[in-house]
C-alpha cells in the first residue's frame, strides 16, 4: 500500500511592508496584515457613495479581508504604517490579535449604537484616547491621528455637518479646543477633551 504525503506549501517569510498616510493597504484571500506601527481604517463604500467604518487598527492589531465579507472592503492607512503580510499557514501565530480584533470590534459597535450623537461623539473620543493615546511631557493625553470632519461622521456614522457643529459646541462648552491637529486631554479630568484640528 502506498501512502501519498501531500506536497508541503513553501514556506514564506514575512516582509515589512511601508505605506504612506492615505494609501490603501493590498488585499489578499489568503493573507493578513499585521500592524507594527501606525493606524488604519476597515471600510466599505455603500451604493449612495457613503463610507462606513468598521474600525481603527494600530500596532499589533490584525486587519484583512479574511476577516470580513464585505464587499468592498478596504484598508486606508491614517498615518504612515508598517506593516507584515501574515500567509494563512502562519495565521496561528496571531491568534491572539484575531481575539483583540473581535474584542475591539464590539467595543466599536457599542460606540455606533449611542442613541445620542453627542454621546457617541464624546464615547468615540475618549476610546480614541484609550486606544491611540499617549502621554506628553506635561502629563497630557495626546493622539496623533489626522483626521478631518469627515472622517470623524463616517467613524460614528454622523454627517460632517453635524459633526462640525457638534464639535463647534463642544469647543463654545470648553470640552475641546482647536488648535494643531491632535487630540489633548487633560489628566486626571475625563470626560473632559481637547480637541486639536
């Protein structure tokens, strides 16, 4: 009796790969990307032309289409990015970013579904802060994230009008102010933000 062993896949080693701020990372059946610096956004485009953001991604998190059926799916890069072509053969090397992605997945989806869009504004910034936030030398949350009016409705699923204006009263309230383009809040005074565009 003869016992075929079916051919091994070659093996092949990651690459990093860099992308520049507002260029669209490839997409491949068999294959993830894993972020080893910067921020990306998961989106479709819907028939009217609007977007919708599936999530933000940095460092460490996985992004791909294996993990959606969307349909258009795609990766832009928010800030300049390096990242690594995971094959699927070596998928599980990254098990545990597949369950942070589901996790932030849902925290996402608990942001979309805030009745109140002031509330959803607020609860978008503070995961922001939470997520892509770093300390300055005064003690201060800072995010590093470019990111226009825009993009801001299509995280939140909000007009850009409302979301001006909203930001506009934010800034009148002395929850944010607009200075460069980051976000700084303030230590120890959650939920109280800056806003810098």
């Amino acid at each position: 009796m003869t016992i075929l062993m079916p051919q091994c896949d070659r093996i092949i080693e990651p690459k990093l790969t860099n992308f520049t701020r507002r260029s669209f990372l490839p997409l491949r059946q068999d294959s993830v990307w894993l972020l080893q610096t910067g921020v990306v956004r998961t989106l479709t485009i819907l028939e009217d032309g609007t977007a919708v953001t599936f999530g933000l991604w940095g460092e460490g998190d996985i992004v791909g289409k294996p993990l959606s059926q969307a349909n258009p799916y795609q990766i832009e890069s928010l800030t300049p990015v390096e990242a690594t072509l995971i094959h699927k053969q070596n998928w599980h090397e990254v098990t545990d970013a597949m369950l942070l992605h589901m996790q932030r997945s849902e925290k996402f989806i608990e942001i979309l579904h805030c009745k109140h869009a002031e509330s959803k504004l607020l609860q978008l910034f503070g995961w922001l802060v939470k997520r892509f936030g770093y300390r300055d030398l005064l003690g201060q949350q800072r995010i590093d994230l470019r990111l226009t009016h825009q993009d801001i409705a299509d995280l939140v699923g909000l007009t850009r009008v409302t979301v001006t204006r909203l930001m506009k009263v934010f800034e009148r309230q002395g929850i944010i102010q607009r200075q460069e383009r980051q976000f700084v809040v303030m230590q120890d005074q959650a939920p109280f933000w800056h806003y810098e565009i």
